[in-house]
C-alpha cells in the first residue's frame, strides 16, 4: 500500500511542477510522453519474461486455471460497462478503458491519456487518464486492506480477482495471508496473465 502512495505523491508532484511552469519545453512535448511510453512496455516485458516463476508457471499450465483470470477480466469490464449508464461524462467504453487496467495504474493511466489525447483533446484525455490512475490504485487498496472481508464472504478466490495484476506482486502477500498458501501458484499466474491483457485490452478500448 506505501508504494501506492508513493505513486499518487509522484504524480502530484508532477501536476504541480508541470503547472507551475518551470519546467523546458521539451519535458511538455507529446514525443517525450511517447518515448516515456515506449520505455514502460519495454519494462512491463522485462519484468515478466524475467520472473524466474514464469517458466514453472507455463510448464505446470493447466486449463482450468484459466478460469480465475477469465472470471476477473469478465467480471470487471462487465461492471466498467455498468458504470457508464451512470456516468453520463464518459463512453462505455471511456469506462472500459478505465477498468482494463486492472490495477495497474502506471501503465493504464499513461496509455489513456496518450490515446486518448487525439480524440477528446489534452485536457479531457488527462482528467480520463487520472480517473484511471485513481481507480486502479484503489483497487489495489481494496484488495491490501479488504482482503480478509473477501476471503470470509466470497471466498478463498475473491481476493486474487480483486487484486487483479497486482497479484503476482504487491498485493500477494496478503492474499498468501488470508486465503492460504496453496493458492500462491494461482495467484502469481493470475497477475501474470491479467498484466498481459492491460496493454491490449486498453489500447482495444481506447481506439473507439
């Protein structure tokens, strides 16, 4: 949970010194942001190909596995659509886009507000892209501080569908915690997997 709020500190931060003007022009250019971008992919590869799990992971693969990874990107664009019958704002699928980060607020946030700059204009695609960034990062809290709620009234699955990618790191601990230690192997492919769909599913959204 600390590293959650040291994103939102950084990307304050960052509001602030983008504000106040004092940064060159070129920090502000949209082929920094691009390259920015181009760099994270490149991270969010290298960070999966290198987990030393990842090789024991495919090889112990089963099909039925793949059935908690479904059930979580099902269930979260089904109520990311939901929402935007109440939110009148944004598109269903402005609301997709959102929820198909899946708790991975650097990368979904950064891709939303790159994507989306060309269709709703600079402003719009960075207030959408901060609504990114704030509701996958409580996701992530939800998960952390709710973990035992979930266990206890939804199951032993509840809390790895609610961590979304974040299960594979950040949140595992907890979920190791609450719901057992035998579902460590779920849950690192879970992440995995989930964390393989943000680009994708984002940027599927984001070009309606």
């Amino acid at each position: 949970m600390k590293g959650s709020f040291v994103i939102v500190g950084f990307f304050v931060f960052g509001c602030l010194l983008g504000r106040s003007g004092l940064l060159p022009e070129v920090f502000l250019s949209h082929d920094l942001s691009q390259y920015v971008l181009y760099l994270l992919m490149f991270l969010v590869g290298i960070s999966i190909g290198s987990d030393k799990k990842l090789k024991e992971i495919l090889r112990s693969l089963r099909p039925k596995l793949l059935l908690v990874p479904l059930a979580t990107v099902v269930g979260t664009l089904v109520f990311s659509a939901l929402v935007s019958l109440v939110i009148s704002r944004w598109t269903v699928f402005d609301c997709l886009a959102v929820g198909s980060g899946f708790a991975y607020y650097s990368l979904s946030s950064i891709l939303i507000t790159e994507m989306k700059t060309a269709s709703l204009g600079i402003q719009l695609a960075t207030e959408l892209g901060t609504i990114a960034l704030m509701a996958n990062i409580l996701r992530e809290i939800f998960t952390l501080l709710g973990a035992p709620f979930w266990v206890k009234h939804f199951g032993r699955l509840a809390p790895i569908c609610a961590g979304g990618a974040t299960t594979m790191d950040t949140t595992l601990p907890v979920i190791t915690r609450y719901a057992g230690k035998d579902l460590v192997f779920v849950s690192i492919f879970h992440g995995i997997l989930v964390d393989f769909t943000v680009p994708f599913f984002v940027s599927l959204f984001c070009s309606f």
